[in-house]
C-alpha cells in the first residue's frame, strides 16, 4: 500500500520549498516539487530605470545575489552594446567568484551537512533526525568542527565581495559598464591576504570532508540518479570581449555534447501558478501573471526546457561540460563536484588577481538605450542564469528570469515530463518513513534555492 | 591549518538560563538579511547558539524540516507564550488568503505566512522585524506589488521593531538582539527603528562630506568624489553606514566602493528612491534656502506622511511646519504615523 509523505518545509534551502513523495515498499515511486512562495521581480522590474536592474534583481536571492548582479550587468550591457573595460571585467570575475567561494561553503556545511552529521544538542541542530548517519564519533567531531570554521571562512569570502563592492550580499560594484573600486595595491593585498586563508581552507579542509562523507555513504553514487542532460550559459568571461568564458556554455543530451542553442529554451506553464496553459514560451515573449487557484497547479515555479527535455544544472554540468568530472550523476557526484568547483574558483581568483592593472580604467560610461532587447546569461552556483531583456522609451517594458533552481527544481511540464529533481527522487530507498532523511539528501545535492526558483 | 578559529566545540547545556527562545521566521523572502546576520563578526552567530540566545527555529539553518519544523512553532505557542522572541524575516502577503507564502504544512494544510505571524505575533515577548521587507514592505511590496505584500507591523496590533536595510548590515541585527536580551527594549525613533543604528543620516557621517561641501561631484560610478549628482540618497537615508561599514571586519560600504547610496534602510525603499543613478529632487521654491541635508530630512518624512516632495519646502515654512514637528514627537505620532505607512501599502493590494 503506498503511503505519501509532504515534506514541507524543506529548510536549509535559501527560504524553504515543499516536496510531496509517494512510497511503496520502502522506494520512492513519485514525487511533486513545490515552490511555496512568489514575490513577482519579473513584474517589479517593469517601468524602472534598465540600470537599476543590477542592483534590484540581486534582491531576488540572498546567497547568490552577485549571479543576477551579474545577469542583469550583461542583459543592459546586451542592449546598450557597449563592453566593459579590461579591469571592470576582471573585477566582476572577482566579486562573483568570491560569492561562489560564499556560497558553495555555506551550501556544503551550514545547509548539506546536517543531513550526514549530528550536531550537538543545541538548538538549530536539534530537533533532528535520530537515524541513518554513519560517521564514526570522531570523524562526526571533526566534521562539526569544520562546520564551526566553515562559519567564519565563509564571511570571510563574503569580506572579499565586500571588499570590491561596498557590501555583501547585494553588492554594488556589479554594472552595466564594468565594476567601481579601483585595484589600489592596498586593497589587493587585503584581497589576496583573505583569499589565501579561504583557498587554504578549501584545499586542507573541505575536499578532505567531502571524501569523508563519500566513503562513509558510497550507496549515495547510486541513488539520485539520472540521465546526464545538463545546461550551462558559460561562466566567468575570459576578457572584456567575452569571446569565451573559464568555465564553456554547453549542452549535453544523454551523454552527448552539443553545442549551446538559446532559441531552442521555453517555460511551461501547465503546472504552474499562472494564468495561461499556452504553448511553451521563449523567454522573450514569457507572461507571468500570477494565478494561485489555478486548477492542477502546484508550484510557484515555471517549468523551463530546452528543445524540450529536462535539463539539469549546476557545478557537476560545467565539471562535465569542461571535461573535469564525468564519472556519474548522483547525490554523491554533485556534492563532490560543488566542492572541487569551488577549489577551481579559489585557483583562477588568484590568477585575475594578478591580472589586474593599478591605474586603468574599471568603468565605461554609456548611454541607456532607447529601444532595444538584451540577454543577460551565466553560470551562477546552481546551474544556468538568464536574464531576458526589453527596453521602450528608456523604461523596461519586459523581463523573463529563468534560474537554476527553475531548471532543476521544476515541476511537470506540459507533456507530463517530471522536474530533475522530480526525477531523481524516484527510486531512493527510505528506510523509516517516520525520519525520512534520504529525502533531503537528494534534493539538497542540487542546492535548491527557493528564493531564486520563484522570484 | 592557516587559522585557528572556532574550536572550541558546542556542548550541551552550555546556555544560561536567561537565554530567551528564539524563533526566526522566514516569510516572503530571498534570505538575504540571515544571511547577512552570518556575516556577523563579533558577537557572531556561533555566540548567539552558545551564549545569548535558545535557538529554537532558524529557518534558513536549522536541522529540523518538514511536521518536525512546524511543531517547533505550535510548542513555543502553548508552552512558552510571553517568552520568545520573534525574528520575521521577509513581507507577509496577503493575496490568495496569504497563499503566496507557506512556511510550512499543519495537519496537512498549508500554514500560510499571514496566519503564522499573527499566531506567533501575539504571544511574542519582543517582535523584531528584520530587513526592509518586513520592516515596511521593501522590494518585494513595490510596486506593482504582485503578492499584496504588507510589513509586518500592518498584520500585528503590537509594537513591533523595525531593523531595516537591504540585506540589514549584521551589527544592526546583532546589537538589537543583544539590546532585547542583555538592556531590553533599545531607544526607537518615529518608525520603531533603534535610534542606536538609525538615529542620524549618512550625509551627515559621509567622509565625503567635504566633498558635497566643496562641490566636487563624481560624474559616473567609480569616481573617489560625492556620489549626490549620480544618486547618492545618502541625505535622504537614516543610517550609520559610513562610520559602522559592512560585513565582518567592517571593510567598506556603497560610497567607499565608489557608488551611491540606494536608500535601502529607508521606508519608501526601492520606489521612492529610483531611479537609483539620478539625483534627489531639487528643491528651489522661492523664500526657501534648502540644502541638501534639509532636503533629506524633509523628504523622508514627506513621503511618509503621503505627502509630495514638492511641498517639502512650504512645510518648512508654512502652517504645516507644526503639524510635521508634533509628528514626530510623542507616542501617539508615532502610532500615526505607522498606521499612514500601513495604509499606504494598503492601497497598494
């Protein structure tokens, strides 16, 4: 007799989502994903200023907000048709990667890791779970340890975001036109002085913890399984033509690699929110007028697909697309893949660094267009970042967003087609339907960001 | 091991028993003000577990999920009313019966942001809202506002205390707690804001303010001069950035990173502080010398009280001048006052 568990809310996951799972015979054999509230930047953004953008759409999320600064620097800088200095572009590669170095660590430790260690009986680390961890006493010691410095070589990342952009989260050195603070030497050695502390961290800490966490639940290669169909946009520009990017936009379908086609992406309403069960629509011609009694619906998220099929995003997309890790896709495989991502990150960070020129130019001025349409694309931690674009008489008249968490944690499109995380929850075993811990362990190694998935 | 940090490990029972309960709740929010707080350097979050504060339910960090959650909620309600404190973070919205926001499942019922405030709102020791959004609405209630989204102060028939900024800058969120939990209720001005934190403007402790003075303007971002000409709403903005700065070590903030200032602790954030490049509106009536800080002042308050900025400069002078002092004096102006913001996000649903 198949039994259904509502797992709502699911913490740990900037804001908190819903995950409905039906069971039989001690397996998931379906799952529902809920986006469980919507704010409508899509429509806050209509009638302002396009530069105000860079900074509103950051308000979208608190723990990736430099991705959609990003984002929307590029959509303005798209429409305008104006590029950045050479600096300005090293220095945006610096505060999104400090972010990513922020995020990833807040990700593997304060949110993923409770769901494999116990922490002491001290709230919020109790209540919890009581079943199902594996780690040794000492190494659950050591881990939780980790958690308490994890803490502070976290902020420390975000003191480097601060550091270029005033403040963090919603920094303000992300523009159209480049980024603002000056590479004084002072500042940089600030910089490369933090920075080393947080690499060191990564390098000496966080890969040793996440081959802990592998050998002491090696089933978890195995579970959260699915087909390797990832997406990624391209991160981080190589120079201020952004001809090509450090981490490569591409397609892979079952395997294959192809080459990244942006016509071929649309948002499906049918389960969503929203008025309108149309076709599928190109993000430059995207509705959303919000519908919360609409019949059937049960996520604040759009369902996005490409040339339609699910796709999935994240570090261990742009790991396989750039040819670094292509051993699986499975809970353990993205986990694995965050953590070495963000060791890549701390690596090219030193080399931008050095790369910056004391004296030279960070900011182009520009003129904001009249008319005109932009895209903004890029990786962000999750997975694949667009902002859509369109400008009329100097305002913007429209704005589609499509994050990574839209991708991953979508709901069933209109072919029926389940969301990937829909999809990889089918199959886990749950050994006690009354701790069902397994649950999130799966959703969490996609690094569901509840806040950027509804927006 | 570079830095030898945070060692010490939590045990159990370490908390005094004057720790209050601490319940922070997430409700139409990107989580950005939590995770400002974690930016706190010292006393930092692992203090707040350790020393200052029972941490029942963190919503963005905490083990427990799903029914184990919520009952977190129910318990503090029958057993410990008149004890916790009340952290929400984010709007309430009120679209759909409060549909657009559900912090969690009860009975197997969605438990909708609107319904949890109010609840918890009312058996709250102390209710602290956090951020701009819960605090007067902030991004998520501007216009056009598409989830009827209200501050928290309009769903509550209590005082609640307001710590804005987009995200809050972690020593405001921080030193209001240790405030409520060491010195109890802070010192607030006219919108219940600590006047610690919010009590002067930050034209007034900008150390570009010679700059202003001497008329050297930045004409784009990136510029080491006063940002007022490319939209510096640092006179217009109540808050100590400049002297406090953000994160951690306290490094910088949005005028020493070459920008200007958004405004983003004020009551009228984003709306009445965009476009965010162009300058404040330029008062020049005749008989009304106004300078730039005057004119911060001035128009914070008007906006507030419904009132357009044009006629900042008659209130100066004029028969409203009395009217506007008594406003901001005394307990019932500030109730007048909350309730004028209440309802001019009312309008807005």
């Amino acid at each position: 007799m198949p039994s259904k568990i509502t797992l709502g809310p699911i913490t740990r996951a900037q804001n908190s989502c819903s995950v409905e799972v039906t069971i039989a015979n001690g397996k998931v054999i379906d799952a529902r994903c809920s986006g469980i509230f919507f704010r409508g930047f899509e429509l806050i953004l209509r009638d302002r200023d396009p530069r105000d953008a860079s900074y509103l759409s950051q308000r979208i999320c608190g723990i990736c907000s430099a991705a959609h600064g990003t984002a929307a620097s590029f959509a303005l800088e798209d429409a305008a048709g104006i590029r950045p200095p050479r600096n300005g572009n090293l220095l945006r590669n610096l505060i999104l990667g400090a972010d990513f170095l922020q995020d990833h660590l807040r990700h593997f430790y304060l949110y993923g890791l409770p769901d494999y260690v116990q922490g002491p009986a001290l709230g919020p680390f109790v209540p919890g779970y009581t079943k199902g961890f594996r780690l040794s006493k000492k190494n659950n010691e050591l881990l939780m340890q980790h958690y308490m410095q994890a803490l502070e070589v976290s902020r420390l990342a975000h003191e480097l975001v601060t550091l270029l952009g005033g403040k963090a989260p919603y920094n303000h050195g992300l523009l159209a036109g480049g980024s603002t603070v000056p590479p004084a030497p002072d500042i940089l050695a600030d910089f490369q002085s933090k920075l080393h502390k947080v690499r060191d961290f990564i390098k000496n800490v966080m890969i040793a913890d996440i081959n802990t966490l592998a050998e002491a639940y090696p089933d978890y290669y195995h579970i959260g399984t699915r087909t390797p169909n990832f997406l990624e946009y391209g991160l981080f520009p190589h120079d201020q033509y952004d001809r090509d990017r450090h981490f490569p936009a591409g397609v892979v379908i079952e395997g294959r690699m192809q080459k990244l086609e942006t016509s071929l992406i649309t948002e499906h309403l049918h389960n969503s929110w929203y008025a309108g069960n149309d076709q599928p629509q190109h993000p430059t011609q995207g509705k959303t007028e919000p519908d919360r009694e609409k019949p059937g619906a049960y996520s604040w998220i759009k369902a996005p697909r490409y040339a339609g099929k699910v796709m999935e995003g994240g570090p261990l997309g742009r790991l396989w697309i750039r040819g670094d890790y292509r051993s699986g896709v499975s809970v353990m495989d993205r986990n694995m893949a965050r953590v070495l991502e963000t060791e890549i990150i701390a690596d090219l960070m030193e080399g931008w660094l050095t790369e910056l020129e004391p004296g030279a130019p960070v900011f182009n001025s520009f003129d904001v267009p009249r008319e005109a349409e932009g895209v903004g694309l890029t990786g962000a931690m999750r997975g694949p970042l667009g902002h859509w674009l369109r400008i009329e008489k100097g305002r913007i008249t429209h704005y589609q967003i499509i994050t990574p968490t839209a991708w991953n944690f979508s709901p069933r499109d209109a072919s029926g087609q389940l969301g990937p995380v829909e999809e990889a929850l089918i199959g886990t075993p749950i050994e006690d339907e009354k701790g069902p811990v397994e649950i999130g362990r799966v959703v969490r190694s996609f690094d569901v960001c509840s806040a950027c998935a509804t927006h | 091991m570079p830095i030898r940090i945070g060692t010490e490990p939590l045990r159990p029972g370490k908390l005094s028993r004057s720790a209050p309960p601490l319940i922070w709740l997430g409700t139409n929010t990107c989580g950005g003000d939590a995770v400002s707080f974690l930016n706190s350097l010292d006393p930092g979050y692992l203090d707040l577990l350790r020393d200052l504060a029972d941490c029942r339910y963190l919503y963005l960090t905490m083990t427990a999920e799903g029914d184990m959650a919520t009952r977190i909620l129910d318990e503090m309600l029958t057993t410990l009313p008149g004890k916790y404190i009340l952290v929400v973070e984010g709007t309430i919205p009120t679209r759909s019966n409060g549909l657009y926001s559900v912090v969690g499942m009860r009975n197997g019922e969605p438990l909708t942001a609107l319904q949890a405030v109010r609840e918890l709102g009312t058996k709250a020791r102390y209710v602290v809202a956090v951020g701009t959004c819960a605090a007067f609405g902030g991004p998520f209630a501007a216009m056009p506002n598409p989830s009827g989204s209200l501050p928290v102060q309009a769903v509550l028939d209590r005082q609640v205390i307001n710590v804005p900024g987009c995200p809050v800058n972690p020593d405001w969120m921080m030193g209001t707690l240790v405030h409520l939990i060491r010195f109890g209720e802070p010192e607030l001005d006219s919108f219940n804001r600590p006047k610690l934190f919010y009590g002067e403007t930050i034209h007034n402790l900008c150390q570009r303010r010679h700059y202003f003075d001497n008329s050297l303007f930045a004409k784009q971002p990136g510029e080491p001069w006063c940002m007022y000409q490319i939209g510096c709403k640092g006179p217009d903005t109540f808050a100590d950035c400049p002297y406090r700065q953000w994160n951690g070590e306290h490094l910088s903030w949005p005028v020493k990173a070459n920008t200007p200032c958004i405004g983003c602790v004020n009551p009228e954030f984003p709306d009445g502080n965009a476009p965010f490049f162009e300058h404040l509106p330029d008062v020049r009536l005749p008989g009304v010398r106004v300078t730039a800080d005057r004119v911060g002042a001035l128009t914070a308050a008007a906006t507030v009280l419904g009132i357009g900025v044009h006629l900042a400069g008659s209130i100066l002078t004029g028969r409203l001048a009395h009217a506007f002092k008594q406003t901001f004096s005394g307990s019932g102006a500030r109730t007048r006052l909350l309730q004028n913001l209440i309802q001019r996000f009312s309008k807005k649903r």
